[in-house]
C-alpha cells in the first residue's frame, strides 16, 4: 500500500524531543469510512447557507446569531467549545452577534435507528434555527427543503446528523479508550460505548482508566502511552490575594488523579499553573500526541502562523523500558522566529501559559462559549512503519497564562490515520449535574 505523505510542523517543548507537527497519515482504502464530526458539521453549516440564500423568510434576516450547544444527559463533558468554535469559523460570513435568528444546539449519545449504523452508539448532534422569541418555523432534517410560508409565520429550522467514528465520539464524549485496529467497526463501538460517562450506559461507578506510577492515566488495560498533569502551587504571595510574581520557573509537580464517577480527575484551583506531560512506552514505534482541551486544540485555537498542526510527535521508549516524553507547557502562538537567536516572530514570547481561571475568564469564553466541566482529551495514533502491520490495540476554566518562550523542534512521522488510543482527564470535578 503506497503511503501518501502530508509534511506539517512538529514541535517539541522545553529540551526534551517532542516534535510538533510534521505528520504524514497513512490512508488505507479498505478501511470502513465511518461519518467523521467535522463531516457532518461542514454538512449542516453547508445547508445552512443555502437556506440562507434561498429560504425567502431566511435570505431577509441574512446573517445568524450563534447561540448555546448543551450535551443532553451527559453532564461531564464539553465539547461545547469545539463545536462552537467551528460553527463560527465555517459560518463567519453571516455570524452577526445582533443577528434576530439564533442558532441553538445540542449533542448527545444515543443507539442509532438508521440503516447503517443500527444498533451501533452514535453522537446525535441537532442544530435549530430560531428567532429570539423562540418561535419555531418549519422542519428540516437532510437534504435542503425550502420553506414558502408567510413572513409573519413562525419558523424553526432543524439540521440533524449522525457522528459513527469510533475516535470522535471518544474524543466528544471524553472517554479513555484503548480501539483494536484489527476488530470490526462494531467491536470498537463497543469498547467506547464502556468507557463513555454516561449513567445509562455505564451505571458502575468503576474506574475507565489506568494508572502507571499513581499519577499518569493510561486506558484500563493500557502500557503503551500515558497522560500525566503537573502543576504549580500558588506562592504566599498569591495565597494572600495578591497576583502572580511573574516567575514561570517554579517548580512543578504531579497531580495524582482521583476517581470520581469512574472518570480521572485532578484538582486543579483558580489561579493555579498547569502543564501536560505525555508518555510514549511503546519501544517499537513513535506516536504522534493530538492534545485538545475542552475541544480547543492546543497547538491550533491561538496559533498565528496560518498552519494547522497535526500534533506532538514521541519517539519510540528505550530499550530499557524508559518512555520518552514531552512536556506541553501552554498554547502555541508561533513557531516563526527572526533569527536563530531568538524565540517567536516578534517581541512576545512564543506560547501562553495553561493556567486556570473563573469560570467566565477562561479561553473558552474568550472563543464565546460558555464552559461547563473541564477535559483534557489527547488521542494518540501510532507510527506507521513500513513492512509492519499495525498493532492491536472548586469549578474553573482553562485559559491563557502569561506568555512563555518555549523551543520547539519539527520532526516527521507516518502515523495512522485514525487514534489507537484516547486518553481523557477531568479539570473540574465531575458532578453528574446538567
């Protein structure tokens, strides 16, 4: 099978080897083609401005107000932000926030009813076009139906999808999940429908996670990557109410995770400096490390380079079963640079610091979302090698810090097209509450 090669940047964090994004995916035609997140949500934002342009009720108003998304009936996670974040970036071009036609969502994991996919756990995710009233208009579901009623008649428009991969409705509904890249569809279907948090599907308040040295998550039964977070306690100077001194080289260390609803949580308090470590042990092959929080890409939501990065890249562990590793430190800002001399493409440092803010203060806010329980998700997808088969397999939000100067090194891996592993760790405390 001929590998086709995509070159992207790599980036490594402080001095140890964590190439950035330099990742060539390997395609494999006779994989199954399960409907992928951002698919189906190009779909509906394409429906969406044909409606716009052809509905005679809808091409009046013009532009559209985006609203809230709410996960039904899973309380501990948020992909909010990730969704709305996109539907800002695909609709800019008639986004208004004075717009009079609001558009709401909701997500939610269900047992799909469709011919494909029966059977089958799926993430429904709905989208409604209404006025500030409230007032419903005329349905929606599929391909475009243009509605011809009279002006002052109510309208409401429905635009409904279905997510069936496997690694997006881990990753949305923020599981701990170790897929099998040699079972069927339905196998890994089934792997991650166990390890979702969700009370009717998993009542069991057992833990979905693994441990390796008490503080880095790995999936139940994993060895092969793990996550760890670190963090600095406040000095007296911030204990006392003060703000930060400024001094970004204190030092760190890591936070043991806690088992709350059988999900991996570390506390982490207002004001409070964190980092992210991860772990490759696999010594036959690298991984390229995809990190995202509350669905804000680390490498990608405040990057000012114009270049999407595919992620993190882990050298394979040494022969003597130490794993190599990285340290993500804060969101990227560049990875340009003026000369070798120094970091960052002009007098600002290169990346912003991960710390913890108000809920309301956080960079999901700032993106216009509004947060609700905090997960850092990292998917890992293993290295391809040539001549190989694959193998088996206290409430705040997260913000942007200070800003730091970080060394960033690129590198190139060929690696699967789909995540062999995700990892998830809760931020905020799981409650179970909507």
């Amino acid at each position: 099978m001929a590998i086709q090669r995509r070159s992207f940047l790599v980036a490594v964090s402080g001095l140890l080897s964590i190439p950035f994004q330099s990742v060539s995916l390997a395609f494999d035609p006779m994989d199954p083609k399960p409907v992928s997140f951002n698919g189906q949500l190009t779909s509906i934002c394409d429906e969406i401005r044909t409606l716009m342009a052809k509905d005679p009720i809808l091409a009046e108003l013009k532009t559209l107000k985006i609203g809230r998304v709410v996960s039904l009936f899973s309380p501990d996670v948020n992909f909010e932000p990730a969704i709305l974040r996109e539907l800002r970036l695909q609709l800019s071009s008639i986004v208004n926030d004075q717009s009079n036609l609001v558009l709401f969502g909701e997500y939610q994991i269900v047992e799909s009813e469709t011919a494909d996919n029966k059977g089958l756990q799926v993430v429904v995710l709905k989208l409604t076009l209404r006025n500030r009233k409230g007032s419903e208009i005329a349905q929606v579901v599929g391909d475009v139906k243009v509605t011809t009623a009279p002006s002052d008649a109510p309208k409401d428009f429905h635009f409904e999808r279905e997510i069936s991969n496997n690694s997006d409705i881990a990753q949305i509904m923020g599981a701990t999940v170790k897929l099998d890249s040699k079972a069927s569809f339905a196998s890994n279907n089934k792997l991650v429908s166990e390890a979702i948090p969700n009370p009717s599907l998993n009542p069991s308040s057992r833990p979905h996670f693994g441990l390796i040295k008490d503080t880095r998550v790995t999936t139940v039964d994993g060895t092969r990557y793990g996550v760890e977070i670190i963090k600095r306690e406040k000095t007296p100077q911030e204990k006392s109410g003060k703000k930060s001194d400024g001094d970004t080289k204190l030092p760190m260390s890591p936070v043991r995770p806690i088992a709350v609803r059988g999900l991996a949580y570390v506390p982490i308090l207002i004001d409070e400096v964190f980092a992210i470590r991860i772990f490759n042990y696999d010594n036959t092959k690298g991984v390229l490390a995809r990190i995202k929080i509350d669905g804000l890409d680390v490498l990608n939501t405040y990057n000012d380079d114009g270049v999407e990065y595919p992620g993190y890249v882990l050298n394979a562990a040494k022969e003597d079963g130490s794993p190599s590793s990285s340290t993500i430190q804060g969101w990227l800002r560049t990875l340009n640079s003026k000369d070798e001399s120094k970091l960052g493409s002009d007098d600002k440092a290169n990346s912003y610091q991960f710390v913890i803010n108000e809920l309301g203060k956080g960079s999901a806010t700032e993106k216009g979302v509004a947060s609700g329980v905090g997960v850092i998700t990292v998917s890992f997808f293993e290295e391809l090698v040539l001549g190989k088969s694959r193998s088996a397999s206290g409430q705040g939000e997260a913000a942007r810090g200070q800003e730091i100067d970080v060394i960033y090194k690129t590198a190139s891996i060929n690696a699967v097209k789909e995540p062999t592993e995700v990892i998830s760790v809760r931020y905020n405390e799981p409650t179970g509450v909507q």
